[in-house]
DNA sequence: CTGTTAGCGCATTCAG
DNA sequence: CTGAATGCGCTAACAG
C-alpha cells in the first residue's frame, strides 16, 4: 500500500485539500503549515499516484512507442534519442516491437490506448494504413518515425532516403561499375521504396553501358542481405558492385561474398546505409551514409511534446540529408 | 474522451454493473444481454481504462526497466526480451536508462513507483546500492539482470562472467602468449569485477613465465576499449595480447592497434566478451564468449511475472555459461 | 487562506 | 440473475 495524499494529511494534521495545495505549490498557503506538509511528505515517502492523475486528468504524462524491433541498432538509437527527451520532459515511455507485423502492432496500440498514452512515436508498419488509422481514429496525437505515407497532414521525421542511396549508389557507378546489383528492403515500406528509387536513379543517370539487377522485399537484416546477395550473385551474369539496402544487409552480403570466395571490395564492391556504429569496424569498413538515429528519435519526441503542450502549426515534415560516408567496402580512394 | 464502461452500458441498456460482468465474464448472466453488451463495447470500440482499474486493483499490469542504456546491443537485446515476454503476458513495459548514473536511476525508479509498476527489471548502476535499496524498500517487486549484489535474497539472472573471462584468456595464454594485457570494466559492477578475476586467475595458472598487465575502470564502450589499449600499448613493454571487457571495448582496441599500425591478431591478440551480433564480421573477426542477451531478458521477465503470480519459491539464481567462441582476432588456430 | 463535496472509470460490495 | 451504492487517490469547484 503506497501512502497518500491522505496519510500525508493526517500526518501533518490538515485536510487533503490542503495538502494537495502545498504539495503542488496551488494557491498561496500559510508558509507553516505547507512545511508541516512538505515534510510529512518527505517522511512518509510520499509519491502521487499517476494512475489517480490520469483518472482524473485524463493525461497519463506516458508517450507510447512502437518500433520494428528494438534491438535492430537504428532503432535501438532511435528509442534511446526518444527515451532522453520524454524523460527530460518527464514523461515514461512504454515501448512496444510490432515485427512490423501489423496485428502485433495493433495488439500494442490497443494496449497503449486502454494505458491512455499521451501520444505515440511509431515506425508504421507499412503492409496497410491500419496502425495509423487506429491512432487517428482514436484521437492519439502521433509522429511518424523513418516511414511514411504520402498523408500530409502527419508529423513526421525521416530521412531523404532516395538522395541517400542515389548519392551511395552513383558514388559505385562512378567508380566504373557497369554491372551493378540492388538489395532492395520491403517495397511497402516507404524507406525501401526510396532507396530503391535512388538507385534506379542513379543507374539511369549512368547511361546505356550500365546493367542493373536487383532483388525486392529483403528484410533490413543481416539475412535479408545474405539472401539477397545470394540471389543476385547466383544470376546469368554476376554484378561487380552491390547496393544494399542498409547496413545489417551489406554485412550479410559480405557472408555470402566470403562464403563464395569474393572479396569485397576488390570482386565485389559494397555500399549500405545507415552508418550503425561498427561500420567501420567491419571487414572491410563499410561505405554507407549516415542517418542520425539518435536525432531522429529526439526530434520526433520533441515535435510530439509540442503538440501534447498545445502546439497547433501546420504538419512538421523534419527530413535530414545524409552524408554519404566512403569507406573501403566500395573500392575506390578512401 | 475514451468511451467508458457507462457509454456501453447506457448503448446496451443495462446497468454498468452488468456490463461489468459481461465484458469481464464475472458470474452468469442472460446471453441476449451479454451479446447485447458486448455488441455495443465492440460499436463504441471500447477499451477499459488502465488507469481506473490500475487505482482500484492497485496493479497496472506495467513492468518497469532500468537499464544502462537500450542502445547498447547486449542491453537492447536484453530489453527485446523482455518487451517479449511482457507483451505475451498483457504488460506494458517502460523502459528507462540510467547511463549507470545513480542519481538518474532514482529518478526513474521515483517515476516507475508514481506509475505503480507491478514490477521492475533492473541492471542496477552499482556505485552504490541505493537503486536496489529504494526498490526493496518500496516493496516493488524486482529481478537483476547481469549486475548483482552478493545479497542473495535478490532474484538474479547473469552469466559466470568469472569463468567466461577467465575461459578466454587461457584460451589465450594457451596460445603462448606471455605479456599479456586486460582492460577491465568499471570495478563497481559486478560483472566487470568477475571478469578482471577469470582473467587474473588465468594468469596465475599460467605460471611464473606470464606477465600481465591491466587498467581498470573503462567503460563498456568503444571508446572505453579504445582509451583502454592506448594505456596498455604505451606501457615499457608492450603486450602481445589483450583481454578486452567486452566487445564493443575489443572493437576500441581494434581502432587503437590500427591507429598505431600493429595488426590484429598478428601483432595483438586479442579477445572480447558477449558475442554481439556484428562480432563475427568485425575485422578481423573477434573471438569471444557468447552472453546470450535475449534469453537472459526473457527469463528475468518470466521470473518476475511468476512472482507478481503469487510465486512464493527462494530466490531464483540463474546462471548462464557462455561458450567460448574462436575467431580470427585471438590468432591461432580458427 | 482553508475545508467540504463531488467525480474521474472501474470493480466490488451489498440488496433486491 | 441484476442493479444501486461505495471507494480507489487525486483534483477541481464550491463554500466558508
């Protein structure tokens, strides 16, 4: 039995009103009877219950959050950029991992709605609309984190993820590749999507004499990559150079180059992206370029904070620009 | 404003204590009424309120998380764990991070009481015992993961990270090394303390012929590895293999060595500990000893919620054996 | 300046 | 089988 605001009166020998009064500094009070207050407080170790706040208030000062899977590095950064800024502001955050399996994510949402989150922060599983919608329909205030739809009307923070990969994928054709692969992410969602546009881009720009092959819906995993890499240097005609999709898939194109005895960058150049920590660790050091993970999570929270504080501006659209990061993994001058 | 148990039951016509009953299948009633009742909590698209049922059960069905900090990847596999099994129970998890900052540890642990967590997973930041003290004294449930005290009415689950560490550096010695090195982590926590120990008892066994050298107290990072080998590497006799705390301090030595030229492992040997995901791509590929991070999450989380079940048992102690796992960093034969 | 009253949404008494 | 009443802890509205 946690104490209350009515221990915490009977203590100090005055009403719950009152108490309640000195306890968050209301209206002006008799400068004695709010130490009495004050320290029976202290002794009776007391802390307001939040759910009775929230009953009452009907702001549980808890943001929700709904991540592919937390233990995936961006995400890990992303949460972790989240986490400082509601803490900072006070809040808890309660953290759910949908798989990006959109029933899960609906579990969750469900779970954080009877919670009556304040707001949520969700890398939206992108196989239909219905986690966005729920929030929508249930009033929740959100921001999109790293994916979204073409609503406008919703808060969001990504990254140009096209000028990304077009950047890391021309920086490969202009080394002279013409024969080029692309790992490309789940085509629903709306960073695979663009990552692949980048590259098709850029193989485009790079005229006539350069052949482009590429595998859709790997997951952004180290097997995502491993599998995609397989299926492309098992085609007719092998590719010299090889986009992947982020970093987790270009160290699984790096197992599959080893198991076939490539070596990358010299039979096999690589790019990735994201820039998790270890990329320049990896064997070889990896050329990706940079989305700042932690950033995002921290803008995200700060943008959803405002709205919670009574914010009313038009749709925050917050896109960073990567910089492209050349490493050895892609051939080339470092 | 959520639809409550009073929309439903006037929408249904029926008192709420019936609606109650029927949405919560308490004791028998008319199956036309529940149908009725359930109907319109379905029309309405009715969730309870966790807060009103957190104030007048005294359970929120939320677990609480402190850990060092989620980004890391042994405690974000951890905290994936764990996320897992709560979710599978019905609970939400809030997760904090303490960056094993004592005073910031409190803090959270003060917003986890306000939220009246049922329970709290806790890697706990071991300056001193004021965290696990401030939990046990507020009758929260908790279990400790990977740091503990030597009180064993504390539930627990770690690794022998005595016999791990002290595995690899004979692993090590073995190969013949004879000035041999070990950064050791913050000797405050438990598990950095029990390292340093295997590996020093691996010395020992090694024999008069062994010298060994270490710096204490760097933090479980890159950075943290990498200060540390800067130190051993400009001692008067240079080692030619090194015992890192964990990983993420071998990728620090990694760096280091590269910085001045020497080679891994030709020139330094070199071990690390957990077997994070990225371990086997790292270049060169690291030896290590597996610390199965996701599992230790789940069965902390299972504990816990058997205990929050009534699970009256003596303190649950659970110890993982990693298994050494030999790569091309620690030279010798792969 | 202070205390009394009422109500947030739900679950658990009690009566009927 | 059903409903009305009560209280969880806190805050707001209303007296005094």
């Amino acid at each position: 039995m946690p104490t209350t605001i009515k221990d915490v009166a009977r203590e100090a020998g005055v009403s719950v009103t009152t108490a309640h009064r000195a306890l968050n500094g209301k209206s002006e009070l008799g400068a004695e009877k709010r130490e009495r207050v004050l320290e029976a407080a202290r002794k009776l170790n007391y802390v307001p219950s939040a759910a009775a706040r929230t009953l009452v208030s009907g702001r549980s000062r808890t943001l929700g959050m709904i991540v592919t899977n937390n233990a995936s590095p961006v995400y890990a950064d992303i949460v972790r950029g989240v986490e400082a800024v509601a803490r900072d502001a006070g809040y808890g955050l309660l953290l759910c991992n949908s798989d990006d399996d959109q029933s899960r994510a609906l579990e969750c949402l469900e779970i954080l709605r009877a919670k009556q989150v304040d707001g949520v922060l969700i890398t939206p599983v992108q196989s239909d609309r219905r986690d966005i919608d729920y929030l929508r329909n249930s009033h929740i205030p959100y921001v999109l984190l790293l994916r979204h739809f073409d609503d406008p009307a919703d808060d969001r923070v990504i990254i140009d993820n096209e000028a990304a990969a077009h950047g890391a994928s021309r920086y490969l054709l202009e080394l002279g590749h013409q024969q080029v692969g692309c790992i490309a992410g789940p085509q629903e969602t709306s960073s695979g999507r663009a990552r692949l546009s980048g590259f098709q881009r850029a193989v485009r720009e790079g005229g006539d004499r350069v052949r482009a092959d590429f595998v859709t819906g790997q997951a952004f995993t180290v097997e995502g990559g491993y599998q995609g890499a397989i299926a492309l240097l098992s085609g007719d005609v092998r590719p010299t150079a090889i986009v992947a999709a982020n970093d987790l898939q270009a160290v699984g194109v790096i197992k599959a180059a080893r198991e076939r005895g490539l070596k990358v960058p010299d039979d096999l150049a690589l790019v990735g992206g994201d820039n998790i920590e270890l990329a320049e660790f990896l064997d070889p050091p990896l050329t990706t370029f940079h989305q700042p993970a932690l950033a995002i999570g921290r803008r995200g929270a700060e943008i959803l904070l405002d709205r919670l504080d009574g914010d009313e501006r038009p749709p925050h659209h917050v896109t960073f620009v990567p910089d492209l990061i050349v490493r050895a993994s892609s051939g080339g001058p470092v």
